[in-house]
C-alpha cells in the first residue's frame, strides 16, 4: 500500500506533549508526509494523548473516535494514537479500539516511519520501549514561528501520591547543556525570538548529569548569552530545588522573564505530607516571600479536595491563597490515578464537595487577579505581538507565559506584525487580560 501524503495532528494535554508533537510532524514532513488543517483531507491522522488526569484522559478517548470517524467521512487510511495514554494503557487500548491502527509510546516515535510501514503491511504495531529519550530530529513548529518550547529533561522521581507521570515517562533525566544549547541556537536560526524551558521538573535540572548539582541557573546564564534571543522564561518549577542562584538570574538577567511557575499544590503540612510533597508551610511561604523580595511573579497550581482534606485546611488554602496574592494561579479537583498512593487513601472527597471548593478558590483568586492586573493600568510594558482578533491586535507581555495565561490586546494605527515587539500604554484591565494602545 502506497504510503500516506497528508497528515492531521491532535495535540492534546502540556507543552512537553506539543513539543512531541512538533518533532512527529517534523520527522513525518521529512520523509513526505505533509501536515494538513483538516481531518478530511488526510491520509493519516495522529493523535497525541494525554494520561495526566482522569478528564485528559476521557478528552482524549473522545478524540480518537471522532478521529477514527474519518475513516469513513474522509480520506484517512491510518488512524495513529501517541504520547501518554500509548505508553500506560497500550495493550488495552488495542484490544478496545480496532480502528486504531498504530500505537506508539512516549519514546518511540524516531521509529514513527518503520511503524507506518508495518502498518501499511498489515500489522497494528504497538511499541512503548524507551526506543530513545532524547534524539536528533526535524521539529515543525505549530505556533506562529517566534516563540518555541524547549525540553531541558523528561521524566519525573518526586513521586507524588497523585501524579502517574513517574508510572508514564519514567524516572528524571536531564538532557545535556550541549544538546540544549544547540537546539536554541537553531530555532533562533529559524526566527524564533521567545524561548520558554519546559520539563515534568525545570529545576531539578543537571541534578543527575554528576556531581549533583542543579543547574538551571547557569542554563539560564548560557541561553541568554545567545544571540538572536529577545525572551526567555522557565516553567514548571519544584520548590525544595529553587534556589538562591536561580531566583538570581531569573530576577537579574534582563532577557529573563521576573516569573517563576511553581506548581505548590497545596499549604496546610498534613496534606503536603500525605502528597508525598517535600518542603514545609514555612519553606514555602519563605520563598513567596524571598520572590517578593525580588519582584518575580509567581505563578502556582493547586489541588483541591485531596483524600482527608478537611473543610479547616481547605480554609488554611484560602488564607494562603489571600495572603500571598499569587499573580497567577490555576487549580484542579484532585483525580484518583491508577497506580497512585493517593488513590487507594481512605477519606476520598466527594465530587460535588471536591467542585465546591474549586469554585471558591477560583473565586478568591479572581478577585486578587483582577487588582493585580489594574495595578498594572497606566504603565508601559513591551509587548510581543501575536496576531488579531475583532479589531484588536493581540499579544503578551514578559509576564504572560504562552498558552496558559491572559493575553494583551492593544489598539494600533499600523498593526504590527506578528512575532514583532512593541511598546504599549495599559490603559485597561479585567481578571485575565489587559489592553491598552501601542506607543510608536
């Protein structure tokens, strides 16, 4: 069977899975098979899963099958499914889904066009061995070509009571400073201009290259002495390893966004333990302050409705929440995870008190955001331009990350291209974005 000329890609789930995708779309365009927008016009149509939590997941299933519709309805001969709920549920899967064709693993897809084959030959291979970590291979970059993801380590050994991503991508390994750097230098080669450092655990990074150091720091230090480079910023951070060094650079060095991404989960010492988390209430609430000190923004992640939470330490949440003021925050009602210690904890939350809570810290946290964001008002701020929409041109500034917080949008007498910087007066704030009027 001829092999397929088209592909469409889903990608579901983190950055670290767009990442994935941008290099099977790469190896997939360099051997002829062209990307396409549309599901109906593709020959072969990947979907990159995510295993994270129980609603990734079932998005994820949802998508396969309306996926495989197109089999029918378009020009699909191959239905491929990737990425995270490959590597864990594989077997299972190819049992349950007969229209799936190939199932690859987080590691395999430098054999994407040997499996494609098989396939094409008849068989549905099914390969989740760790074929490779970290390889050589053409990425496509799926934004708007001046802003990329970069993946400094893969895997994770915290071993939180709720997180399967250990059960999925393994332990923690760094990628080298070498291989790191070069990758930078060729994206920036290519035009992209705003680099952000991604990992399951950014600050762990070079703790295991020997020596036992961590060296985000320093990585910190090499990137922003490329050329080429305009932003840089860091995300997913844990908070026994931010240290001194690295508040330093990401606070001192004038190409690094003041921002630091730190996924806390939680406040109260009974429920942090019984996460598995390491570091202390009063560890923590030192280094919000120490943040502070350097004028970074913190961005966090919380769980809510953990096995035992109590209606007392939920408050103690909100308390910290209050007294902290995060610039940003994001949370999630916790998901019982197959083969995770906090899944087989006594004391599980109901949903609708798990939901409950979830509104009401979101609640709280809209409000902090709102005054944070019109603190902001009447300031100048550079802004990387990203497009239009109803009118308005539409970017970010160093203290939004892509993707995951508010945008900027901006009036402006001669739009600016995207993937240009300019200067823009804020003239106006809600809860998530701003907008104001570019300066000439």
């Amino acid at each position: 069977m001829q092999m397929p000329k088209t592909v469409y890609l889903v990608s579901l789930g983190c950055s670290k899975n767009r990442v994935d995708s941008e290099v099977l779309l790469g190896i997939l365009n360099a051997n002829g098979i062209r990307p396409v927008t549309s599901p109906v016009k593709a020959e072969l149509i990947c979907v990159n899963t995510c295993g994270f939590i129980g609603p990734a997941k079932e998005e994820s299933i949802d998508t396969i099958f309306e996926m495989a519709r197109f089999k029918q309805t378009g020009k699909c001969r191959l239905l491929m499914v990737t990425g995270c709920l490959s590597q864990r549920y594989g077997k299972e899967m190819r049992d349950e889904m007969p229209e799936v064709d190939v199932f690859l693993g987080t590691f395999e897809y430098p054999r994407v066009m040997e499996a494609i084959r098989g396939a094409l030959g008849g068989a549905r291979p099914l390969w989740t061995e760790e074929y490779a970590r970290f390889f050589e291979a053409p990425r496509l970059l799926t934004g708007g070509g001046f802003s990329a993801y970069v993946k400094i380590s893969d895997g994770c050994s915290n071993r939180c009571a709720f997180c399967a991503i250990p059960l999925i991508r393994g332990s923690y390994h760094s990628r080298s400073r070498e291989d790191v750097l070069k990758e930078c230098r060729d994206l920036m080669g290519r035009g992209v201009s705003e680099i952000t450092l991604i990992a399951q655990d950014t600050s762990r990074y070079g703790n295991d290259l020997g020596g036992g150091k961590l060296l985000l720091a320093e990585l910190l230090h090499d990137i922003s002495a490329l050329d080429g480079l305009h932003w840089l910023r860091v995300l997913y951070c844990y908070p026994d390893t931010v240290n001194e060094p690295l508040l330093d650079a990401i606070a001192g060095l004038p190409k690094v966004a003041p921002y630091l991404d730190l996924p806390l989960q939680h406040i109260d010492g009974g429920i942090l333990r019984a996460m598995r988390r390491r570091g202390t209430p009063d560890e923590i609430r030192a280094l919000m302050r120490a943040c502070r000190e350097r004028n970074i923004l913190v961005r966090t992640t919380m769980i809510v409705g953990f096995p035992g939470e109590t209606e007392e330490q939920f408050g103690e949440l909100l308390d910290f929440v209050r007294e902290t003021r995060f610039g940003r925050l994001g949370a999630f009602t916790y998901s019982p995870e197959e083969g995770t210690a906090a899944a087989e904890m006594p004391d599980q939350i109901p949903e609708e008190i798990k939901e409950e809570r979830l509104d009401r810290l979101m609640m709280l946290q809209q409000g902090i955001s709102l005054e944070e964001n019109e603190k902001r008002v009447g300031s100048t701020c550079e802004v990387l331009a990203e497009g239009m929409k109803d009118g308005m041109c539409i970017g970010r500034s160093l203290l939004e990350a892509p993707e995951v917080d508010g945008t900027v949008s901006f009036r402006a007498d001669r739009p600016p291209k995207p993937g240009q910087y300019v200067n823009v007066r804020l003239t106006g704030a809600d809860a998530y974005d701003l907008s104001g009027e570019m300066i000439e």
